[in-house]
C-alpha cells in the first residue's frame, strides 16, 4: 500500500533586499525575524491530526498559542534547523526578483482574511533599535477566504530606506503551491 503525503502546515519564506549598499549598511546585518501574529492572534503551536485520514482542519484542528514563532536561518539554499535570533546576515542591495532567501518557518494553517493583515513579523537589525513591527496582507496568487495549508507564502522584505519608520521596510508576498522534494520508496513495517 502506497503511503500519501500531504503539508498539513504552511511555509513561509523570507527574502531580502535594499534598495542599494549605503540602505544595506545603515541597516546594518538581520539579526532576527519571528512571526507574531497570524491572522491577527497568536500563532498557534498545536496540531491534533486525525491519524486515520492525516488530516488537521484549518482553524479547528490548530491550537495552543504562543507569543511569537520561530523563523529559522536560510544558508545558501539550505533550510537549517537553527534559530533566526541573534545571527548576522547581510541585506544584500539586489532587486526584488534576486532577493536572497534568508529565513523560513512552518506555522499552522489559516484562511486569507482579505481585510486584516494576514500576518505579523517583527525584524531587528543591527542598527534598527529594537524589533520593527511589519503587517503582511497576502493578495497575489490568493482570494479571501482561500485556505493556507499545503501552501508556500514567499514575503519579500524590501529596505527601501535607511532606519527611521516602519515605512523603511516593504514588506510584500506571493502565495505558491508548497513543492514536493522529492520521492522516496521505504518499506513499511
């Protein structure tokens, strides 16, 4: 018997850009990125998963809360296990097409609220005096209502400016089907 796999969560990505080399430098190095909020309430930190099927519904099957969620370091192409906090890494000045992936996490599912924000991030650098707060409203790829699981959400982090506001910073993303890696035949037994 074939066994299916299917995402019961949903991947966020992060990529990142200046405008130039003198914004990238007055920003200075991402030293963390964490997820604070989705769908305007703490993100969830449960699953309950009906075994018999693998299935997790949106909104029901996701509980618990915590105040933030881990976002883990990107390294070339590889997608670490280790935490976005307190690390260095640079803003590379690119354009948005280019931007370099730096971060990554898996967060519980939700629906697109076509309103509200759909997610919260806060971000430091070195030189940005403390977390800055970013409101993502996901509209590319999506529609109001759409169901998150099994899908990738790519945010581009745009430093447009040198530190002052939350304006510096654009945050915009796309919604994409979350790819397989691959195959893999193993027996069960």
């Amino acid at each position: 018997q074939k066994l299916s796999f299917k995402h019961l969560l949903t991947q966020v990505v992060f990529k990142a850009y200046a405008k130039d080399q003198t914004v990238a430098n007055a920003w200075g190095d991402i030293q963390e990125i964490k997820i604070t909020k989705i769908s305007n309430v703490n993100p969830a930190n449960k699953a309950v998963v009906t075994m018999s099927t693998g299935t997790a519904a949106t909104g029901t099957g996701f509980t618990g809360s915590v105040t933030s969620f881990p976002v883990y370091q990107i390294t070339g192409t590889t997608f670490t296990d280790t935490q976005f906090t307190g690390k260095s890494v640079a803003i590379t000045p690119t354009v948005s097409g280019s931007a370099v992936e730096v971060g990554y996490s898996m967060i519980a599912p939700f629906n697109i609220d076509g309103t509200n924000d759909d997610l919260e991030i806060t971000i430091q650098t070195v030189n940005s005096g403390g977390p800055v707060t970013l409101g993502i409203k996901l509209t590319t790829g999506v529609t109001p209502g759409d169901d998150m699981q099994g899908k990738k959400c790519v945010v581009r982090l745009h430093f447009k400016d040198n530190p002052g506001t939350n304006n510096n910073i654009l945050a915009t993303a796309i919604v994409e089907p979350w790819g397989n890696g691959g195959s893999n035949d193993v027996e069960v037994q």
